[in-house]
C-alpha cells in the first residue's frame, strides 16, 4: 500500500480525514472532509466490502472532491464530503456500529453532514441521527424528508429543458424524442415529467415489468438494453449506471444532447472532449442530478416541498450558464462546470473568511446542540 499521506496528497488537497475506529461494534470507517470553504461539508456514507484499507481511502478522497463541486455549481451554501465504511452492507450492518459511526460524526461538530449513499439505507441514517443531528436525508417520521428521487428528476426535467433551448432553440419539449436508459426511482419520475409536457419517450430497462409499465401508463416505445444507447433521438437521458459514454459506444450515439440523473456518465474525460467535436450538447452529470442534494440542502433549512422543488429548478439557469462559458471560451462542458464550481469557491469562499460567521445564515436553523 502506499504510504497514506502520500496518497492524501495525490488525490487532492482535503481539509480533514477521519479514521473511525471501534472494534466492539466492528467499525472501520474513513469520513473525508475536502473543503468547507462555502459551508460544512455534506455528504453521503457509502458501506462497500473494499478489498483493502487503501481503495476505500482513494474511494472516499475522490468521491469527497466531486460534492465540494457539486455542491459549488449547485449554488449551495455547502462544502464537500464523504464517508465511507468498510463492510458488506448485506452482512455486517448493526444498531451498534451506526451508532459508534454517529458519535464519530457528533465530534466533528457540524463540519460535516451525512446522508444516506450505495450501501446505506434510510433505516441506518434513523441510528446515526441517535446520536447525532448532522445527519440529513432522514424518514418523514422523524422530522426528514424522505427518498430524494422525484425531486432529482424534476431537476433533471429542467435541465433537459436547458439543453433543449441552448441546442434547438425552443423552450418547449413538445415532440421532443427523449430516450431514456433505466427506469428506476430518477428514470420512472422523469419518464412522467417528460410525458406530461408533450415530449416522446423511447425507454428500457434490464426489469421487463418496468418498461411494461411505462408502456402501459404512457405508451412508451420499448427498447432492449442493448439498442437504446443508440436510437435516433433528440435527447439520451441515462438514468442507470456510471461509464456509459465510452469507447464502445461513443461512435454510435446518434443524439444531439446527453442529459440524464446517472452519475460518472463519462468513462473518461476525453469522452467529453469527443462529444463536443461531434456536436453533441452535454449536461454535466453532477450538475443536472443535484436535485438530491439540493434536496437534503433544503431538509437542513427545515423543510418545505414548495422551496425544494423551486430549489431544482435552479439547475436550469446553472446549466445555462455552464454552456454560455463553454461556448465563450471553446471547452467542453464538463470543463465548463468545473471551472464554474471553482470560480464560486473562489469568489464567495473569500468571503465568508473575511468575515467568518456572516455567510452562512443559511444554517441559523440548524440544531447544533447535540444530546
Ligand atoms: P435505481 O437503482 O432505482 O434505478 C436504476 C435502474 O436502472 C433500475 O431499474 C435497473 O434495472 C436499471 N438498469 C440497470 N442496468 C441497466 C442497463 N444496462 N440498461 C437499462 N437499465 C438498466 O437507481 P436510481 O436511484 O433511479 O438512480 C439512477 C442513477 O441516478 C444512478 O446512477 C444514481 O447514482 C443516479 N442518481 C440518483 C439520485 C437519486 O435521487 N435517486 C440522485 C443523484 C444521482
């Protein structure tokens, strides 16, 4: 293994790395604070059987950096974390170790937040929220706002909206071809949301019962799995797995925009480059699915469904002023929203140093007195 400062330094400059530890309760746990410049850092907690201590920290530091980004191009007041535990989630869960893992969260007093992530279920955020406040994304029962899904669709539906204005011109999706891979909680939702507003929906899904059902309620065309990558259409919305613009497939898309809730939809970035050569518009992944986070974001406020759904909206301006930036200065878009991300950290994180304390207003509601 290489040495772990070594690697710390390699993957980005964080501000803080926890290592949680509790061998009666079986916790091995690394929580990864990368920078709290526009607010404390929020996150999810993925629990994933790693093969060694050293993927789960490279794991936790990479996937920390993507939410300070994420939460920057957002344009939320918050900084970027994450937490991972090394387990299998079917086999070593337990009311002990989420709690152990809670009091290790409660110590950092507020510098970071988690949520629920890969592995992780509403059910085990409820034991860490025993013993800690920084914790969101939690049950409707006690006082959360329950699975984020049809919000981060609703944010998808508008960022397909911008990307339907910057490419074709119009502000309506009526007679828009949109195909969608993957019919899960974001692809369901955004199957709806696109029907009701007149576009045409091409769908598929490895679950037969589910795109029986999208045909049956929307009459949708059904593809296979494997076809719908590639169909004739205005807009590919993926909605399952990461990596799915890649070397196999890139030469035979045939849309004029990809604009889906999957997260790491390049395989690499390269294939981000290539996509603008071929003139096909993309939605960066972090930026059009942040409709969870913002989400959780406004659950930290004290919840209102009206202000989430607002919130999403959001993500049509955010995504057009990535495109307006990557137009002006030749780049592609994933660039684009880096150099977004990074512009907001830069300007709004200087000032909340000058006068500490003054920004962030934001979490006045946030209970930080902790039992
Ligand atoms: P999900 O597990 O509910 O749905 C995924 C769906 O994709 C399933 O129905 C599955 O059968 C299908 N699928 C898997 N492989 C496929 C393939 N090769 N071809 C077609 N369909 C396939 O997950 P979800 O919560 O809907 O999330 C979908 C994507 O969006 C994921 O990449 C997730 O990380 C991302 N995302 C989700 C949220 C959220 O709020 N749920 C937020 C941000 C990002």
């Amino acid at each position: 293994m290489a040495l772990t400062f070594e690697l710390i330094e390699k993957h980005g400059e964080h501000e803080q790395i926890v290592f949680c530890h509790d061998k009666t309760a079986g916790l091995k746990a690394i929580i990864a604070i990368h920078n709290t410049a526009l607010g404390p850092a929020l996150g999810g907690t993925r629990m994933w059987n790693y093969k060694n201590e050293e993927e789960a920290l490279i794991d936790v530091l990479r996937l920390s950096k993507g939410m300070t980004y994420k939460a920057a191009a957002a344009g939320l007041n918050l900084g970027g974390g994450k937490a991972v535990i090394i387990g299998d989630p079917e086999k070593d869960k337990s009311e002990a170790l989420f709690r152990a893992f809670g009091q290790y969260i409660n110590s950092l007093n507020g510098r970071y937040i988690t949520a629920e992530d890969v592995g992780t279920s509403v059910k085990d955020m409820g034991y860490v929220f025993a013993e800690t406040h920084f914790v969101t994304g939690i049950s409707p029962a006690l006082g959360g706002s329950g699975d984020p899904s049809p919000l981060t669709a609703n944010g998808v539906l508008h960022g397909i909206k911008a990307s339907v204005k910057e490419k074709m011109k119009t502000d309506s999706l009526k007679g828009v071809r949109v195909a969608i891979q993957g019919l899960g909680k974001v692809g369901s939702y955004l199957a709806g949301f696109l029907v009701e507003q007149g576009a045409e929906i091409i769908v598929a899904d490895i679950n037969e019962a589910k795109t029986k059902d999208m045909e049956k309620r929307y009459k949708a065309k059904v593809v296979s799995s494997d076809e719908i990558l590639f169909q004739e259409c205005d807009v590919l919305a993926p909605c399952a797995m990461g990596a799915i613009i890649n070397d196999e497939t890139i030469k035979k898309i045939n849309c004029k925009i990809v604009a889906g809730g999957a997260n790491n939809q390049l395989a690499e970035n390269h294939h981000g480059d290539q996509l603008k050569e071929m003139g096909i518009l993309y939605a960066p992944d972090y930026v059009i699915n942040a409709g969870g986070l913002m989400n959780v974001f406004v659950e930290l406020e004290g919840y209102s469904k009206e202000r989430a759904i607002e919130r999403t909206e959001t993500i049509y301006d955010n995504l057009l002023d990535i495109f307006k930036i990557s137009r002006e200065e030749n780049i592609p878009t994933y660039q684009a929203a880096n150099a977004l991300a990074e512009r907001r950290l830069d300007s709004i994180g200087r000032l909340r140093q000058k006068h500490p304390g003054q920004m962030t207003r934001t979490f006045s509601t946030l209970k930080i007195d902790n039992r």
